[in-house]
C-alpha cells in the first residue's frame, strides 16, 4: 500500500509539472459523454445506476492496453485469478465458487456474441480496433439473463464508417521478443449509404518460460485476429441502420497458464520448465453478428440483434510437470453459440425503457484423452482392509506398504461430455419520472432454460500392480490381502468408466428489479435498487464413479446504492456504489474422498458479500488529466458444510472466497507537453486465498503492485513511443504449487517500443 501511494504522488507531480505547461487539452472521454451498450438502454454512464466501469479508445492508447485481462487489473474489485484462467467481479469467480455447476456467473460478449468461457484466454478477447469495454458490475439476470449472476464484459468493436475514410496502423516489439502487427482500414462504398471496415492483428511471442527438456518456450504465442464490418443506412429507408460483422480468430500457444519452478536459482528472471509433453492451448473461433434497427416513430426504436459463434479450445498440459512420461492432460472443447434478441426501446417525456425476447442455444461439449497418475488412496484401502476383518493399526501398516509399492494408480482417460442449452426470456427494463428530480426503476425477467448433459468415459489401468507375493506366501493373510488391494484397485479405476448416460433438466425463474432514483442537482443524483439473481441448475458427472449427479439452481438478492456527480463545472467525476448480496444454494464441487476425481457438483451453501466501488476522473488543467478507482468487498460463507468421504464432512463456514482481494486500488495521469505524451497507472490487489476451508491460509498470495507507463512523441498523424510494463519489477505469484515445486508466476518486467499511424 506504501508502495502505491509514492507512485501517486509521483503521479500528482508529473501532473503539477504539464499544468505549468499549459498545453493543449486532452480528447478523454467524461460520463455525460459515454453512451452505456450493455444495458441495451440509451443512457450515458452518469445517468446509470448500475456500477459500470468503462475503458475507451482513448484509455487503451494512453496505457498501451493490449488484452482484456490488462483491463480487469485496471478496475475497482476486478480481478485475473490466475494466467489468463478468469476473472472475479466482486470477490466471484467467472465459472462460479469452487468451480461447481456448467453454467458462469459472469459473460463476456464480443458485440453482442456470447463467447465461451473455455475461449477467454485468448483470441476474441484482444483489444486492437475497440470502440468501447464494459465491466457491469454485480447482477445483471434482469437484461442479460443467462450467465450474468456476477456481472459482464461487453466489448464493442469499431463500427465502420459511411462518410468518412481512415487508416489505422501499429507496431509494438518488447526486449521479450513479443511482436505484434495490427492495421485497419474503413470508409465509405457508397457515401451516407454503405460502409466497410476491415481489421486485423498479428502478434508472435517467443515467451519468458523456457523449457530445459524439450527446448523452446512453453508460453510462446501466435495470434491472428481478423474482422470485417459493413454499416448499412439506405436512404430510402431513413431511420433503418444495419450493421454486420464477422470476426476470425486462431491462437496457437502455450497453455492458459503456464507453470515455471520454483527450485531453481533466482527463478523470477530465469523461468524455466521441465515437462516433457507439449503444452499447448489452440482456439479457433469464428463469430458473426447482424444487428438491425429502426426508428418505428419518433422516440420508438425496435431492434435485432442475431449472432453466431464456433468456437474450438484445445488445451493440453504436463500434468507432472518433469521430464517423465507420467501425466498428460488432452481436453477438446467444442461449442456452438446462437443467440437472438428483438427488443424495443422508448425515449419519451416521463418514461423511457427497454422491452424485449431473447433466445440462445448452445452445444458442444468436451472430449477428453488424458493419461493419469491418481495418488494412491491410503484412507479408502485402510477402511476396505478393516471392512474385511483386519484390526485397525494392521490395517493402516498394510495400506502404507501398498501405497509405497504403488505410490500412484496410473490411468488412461477418455471421456465424452456433450450438452445442449436452450435458453428463452422476455425482460423489460424502465424509468418513469414522477417528478423533474424523483424516478422510480423497474425491471423484470421471466427466464426458462432446458439443459441436457450426456457422459460416456472409459478408463483403463496404465500399469502394474504390486505382487502379492512381494508381501507374503500364497495363502497367507497379507497375500491375500494385497490380492484383494489389487482387486479393489482395478474396481476404482473400472468404476470411473461408464456407459452414455444423460440428464435432461429444465428450470424457470423470475428476476425482478425495482429501484429509485433522486438527482438533487443537474451534477449530483443518488440511486438505490434491490434485484434478484440466478444461475440454472444441471447435471455433472463424477469422474471417479462414472455417474451422472443433478444439482440445483442457485439465487442472490443484491441491493445497491449509487451515487453520480460532477463538480467543479463538471471538472471532475466522481461515481461510487455500495452493495451488498445474500446468496443461496451455492453450487461447488465436492470431493467425496475415494480418490482425487471423486468429485461432482452440489448445492452446498450460503454466503453473502458487501463493499464498495469508487471511482474518479479529472482535468487538473488543459493537457493533464488524472483518474483513480478504489474498490474494497468482504466475502464470506455462512453456512457451507461439504460432504467428504461418506460421513465425514467439512465446515468451510467463515472463510473467504477463493481470489477475492478486499482491496483493488488503480490511478493514474495523462500529461501532454506541446507534442510529448505520456502515461504512468498504477494498480496493486491485496491478498488472496487460492482456495476455501479452515486451511485456506496455507494458499494466500501477497498483495502486488504493477507500474505501466507509456512515453510518446504525437504527430497527430503519427506518433512514436516507449512502453514499459511492470516498471518497478514486481515480483508475484498468481498461483503456488508448493508440493510440486512449481508456481504461476506474474509477468515480468517489460520494455517496449511501438509506433502508430493513423490516417
């Protein structure tokens, strides 16, 4: 915390020193300027109660932001967990606590795209040719329904033009070999009529991790990322407006995450990795959108929004990490993504809102090829020897000797887990004013979901079982003992193979919002709102018993106050929010003890969280503006008791979400000095626990603070400049893998040089 407030004042100082150069002013975007996409509703950021934290074309250059995660460790209580992994939105993990259920708590959407979680760590996500990011903050069930308990990402890519001709272009390259190609072009086909815009991005990293057994990098990274877009706005038709787009994108790296060791010399600047299988992770994607609207009549507008998305993830990874042929994770995910919206929107005197239907379906599924090594259950031997007579301390001698012969159970793996999700709702969202200054909010969602999820897996025994008669002659006691561990053993590893089973599941809920809203003055309005979250049961299979476990939907009620002002003639913004939220019937995966897969989703608990979001913007003087975010939440679980190993259970009651950091602080300044720019932000997150329990101190990360800056000379044509990433060299873990000796460590210092064109 020290750390970061020296480098604002540092930033304070840099601003005190471009004020006494009265430059020109800056093109930074305010909240009255900032038209609001993800609530579907004309509204600009200040006249939105929702916490909506919103990055611009502006932001992205002044910082030099290349991906979507440098966003989120730039947001007040947001958060990467690990690598390139998910994300948190208030302390709540993008697949859910304890990574239970099939369904996220947070989506993000690529013009209007719903894209695949097992396609976030790369591709679609990149921000070259952004017109505008959203992070919507806290439940968004009442207009974006599906997958949205936690909150959303919408990204709006640029639109192309009807009038106007540009040309757009950059090269970035780092001391880490990681260079990246991006350029666009757009104009008009027929003037005021039809206009195209084409982009496109190619980066190639040589990476950071260098693995000593198979040479090269394991984090090295190829990406292309193409689009295309039309805008269509016929003049015999005034008032239609029709825009299309199709994006392309291949990645073709390293895992989304990446392990380096940890018991090696000085392993912060030298990373290296052992593993002997490739590790790769592959995503094709292909995402088309057509989005229509049409002024019915003055201040009533209907719109469609249809969108399609293919997407492909193949992740495979060393499961031991060393240079042994042991462990190998193969997992194939394909999905199939098609969404339909029409939705009708009113402007008038005293009430303005949204009405719409939405439809979605997506399948796909997972196909898994993995060769495991399971450590060898102890407890479940021991207790199969005393059910077969053998007194207790016997029994536990018996078992460890076993285990030292057979320290693993090596396995082969092949799973096939379709599904299918059809989702329909109708929302409606409004304002109506009863006075100039009071407003009352409505809103409501009638959401139904049918799911289907289907699993067939085949496992097989990968090697050798101890000799009964390394323990004792035939006959005896011990050998018959070990001949019966034997059996038992090739039991477990049977019980994990199972036939095509199938769960069909349908669920229905009603999401309500109500709320009010007072502006006490043209620059101060206040706001408080309650709403109702979901997230849709389903099925999940238990690796370790091949079987097929329904589980439950779960439920949140959230209220909220917001508070929106300007001051100083509209000088500086200032926004903040407070909530709090009770969930209900929690869904995590519970490990029930035969061996480390002997695991499925249940409805397990309830928590509840609170805190705040802060966040302020401001223009010291022409030329120098300043900004900052402050984001603080409390989690905990109330009541969260895990079955474990038949009887036994475990009481996570009181501990903390896993990656939620009570404090996310950000700022930064931009400074111009007649042609010189620059940047320096800041951004630190405090502790995190890496997973839940009593023990959840033994995986706690240290807070960390990272220094970004960006140095330029603006031609206004052209401009050139110097970047640096993690300035001071923070040195910081996302996850610890003690037992193995190896960590997911943060990026590393980095320096950079890059150009941009544009025309």
């Amino acid at each position: 915390m020290r750390t970061i407030l020296m480098l604002l004042g540092g930033c304070a100082m840099l601003a005190a020193t471009a004020a006494r150069a009265q430059s020109a002013p800056d093109d930074g975007s305010s909240g009255d300027d900032i038209v609001v996409t993800g609530e579907k509703a004309n509204r600009t950021l200040q006249e939105t109660a929702t916490s909506i934290a919103v990055t611009t074309p502006a932001r992205i250059e002044q910082e030099n932001i290349q991906t979507i995660q440098d966003v989120y460790n730039r947001t007040a209580n947001v958060a990467e967990t690990y690598g390139a992994a998910g994300f948190t939105i208030r302390g709540i993990t993008n697949t859910g606590i304890g990574a239970g259920g099939n369904a996220d708590t947070a989506t993000v959407y690529v013009d209007g795209a719903p894209i695949p979680s097992v396609a976030l760590f790369g591709g679609p996500t990149d921000l070259w040719d952004i017109a505008q990011v959203e992070i919507l903050r806290g439940p968004q069930s009442t207009i974006q329904g599906l997958n949205a308990l936690a909150g959303a990402v919408v990204l709006t890519t640029r639109d192309a033009s009807t009038t106007d001709y540009g040309a757009d272009a950059r090269v970035l390259w780092t001391d880490r070999n990681d260079r990246t190609f991006s350029a666009a072009i757009g104009g008009p086909i027929v003037a005021d009529q039809l206009g195209f815009r084409l982009s496109g991005e190619r980066r190639n990293d040589r990476g950071v991790i260098r693995n000593v057994t198979r040479g090269g990098y394991d984090d090295a990274l190829r990406t292309l990322n193409l689009r295309g877009k039309l805008t269509w706005t016929p003049t015999a038709l005034p008032g239609l407006e029709v825009r299309g787009s199709y994006n392309r994108v291949r990645r073709d790296g390293g895992y989304l995450y990446e392990y380096a060791r940890t018991d090696t010399p000085d392993f912060y600047r030298t990373r290296v990795a052992t593993g002997n299988a490739p590790s790769r992770g592959d995503i094709a994607a292909d995402i088309a959108v057509l989005n229509a609207s049409y002024d019915i009549a003055p201040g009533l507008r209907l719109s469609s929004v249809t969108s399609y998305n293919r997407v492909t993830s193949h992740a495979v990874q060393d499961g031991d990490g060393g240079p042994e042929n042991a462990q190998v994770i193969d997992n194939l995910n394909r999905f199939r993504t098609w969404t339909q919206e029409l939705r009708v929107n009113y402007e008038g005197g005293r009430l303005s809102g949204v009405v719409g239907a939405w439809a979605y379906r997506r399948s796909g599924g997972l196909d898994a090829n993995n060769r495991l090594n399971i450590p060898t259950p102890v407890a479940t031997i021991t207790a199969l020897l005393r059910s077969g007579g053998f007194p207790a301390a016997a029994a536990t001698q018996i078992a460890s000797a076993y285990a030292a012969a057979l320290p693993v159970i090596p396995v082969l793996y092949t799973g096939d887990q379709p599904q299918l999700v059809r989702n329909a709702a109708w929302f409606a969202d409004a304002r109506f004013r009863l006075t100039d200054r009071l407003s009352l909010i409505a809103g409501a969602r009638y959401d139904h979901e049918a799911n289907r999820y289907a699993a067939e897996s085949i496992a097989t025994f990968n090697g050798t079982l101890p000799n009964p008669a390394a323990f004792g002659a035939a006959g005896t006691p011990l050998f018959l003992a070990v001949t019966a561990i034997n059996r038992g053993v090739l039991g477990l590893v049977d019980d994990a193979s199972s036939a095509a089973a199938s769960n069909a599941r349908s669920f229905d809920a009603f999401l309500p919002k109500a709320g009010i809203s007072m502006e006490w003055t043209p620059d101060l309005t206040t706001a408080f709102t309650v709403q109702r979250a979901y997230r849709s049961g389903g099925s999940s299979q238990n690796p370790a018993r091949g079987i097929l476990v329904a589980y439950d939907p779960e439920y949140s009620w959230n209220y909220e106050g917001s508070l929106r002002s300007r001051w100083w003639g509209g000088r500086l913004t200032l926004n903040a929010n407070v909530f709090y939220v009770d969930w209900t019937d929690q869904q995590t995966n519970v490990l029930f003890g035969n061996n480390i897969y002997d695991y499925n989703t249940v409805n397990a608990g309830r928590s509840h969280l609170y805190g705040v979001e802060v966040e302020a913007q401001g223009r010291i003087v022409p030329g120098v503006e300043a900004y900052a975010s402050v984001g603080h939440v409390r989690t905990k679980f109330d009541s969260f008791v895990l079955p474990s190993g038949g009887t036994v259970s475990v009481d996570l009651a009181g501990s903390q979400f896993p990656y939620a950091p009570r404090w996310t602080l950000a700022g930064g300044v931009n400074a111009r000095v007649a042609r010189i720019v620059g940047n320096v932000n800041v951004n630190y997150r405090s502790a995190v626990f890496t997973e839940t329990g009593v023990t959840q101190g033994q995986g706690r990360l240290p807070g960390r603070t990272l220094v970004n800056a960006r140095l330029g000379y603006d031609a206004d044509r052209w401009t050139l400049f110097a970047f640096a990433r993690n300035l001071l060299d923070e040195r910081y873990k996302q996850y610890d893998f003690a037992a193995g000796n190896r960590a997911i460590l943060g990026d590393p210092q980095t320096f950079g040089l890059g150009a941009e064109l544009h025309l």
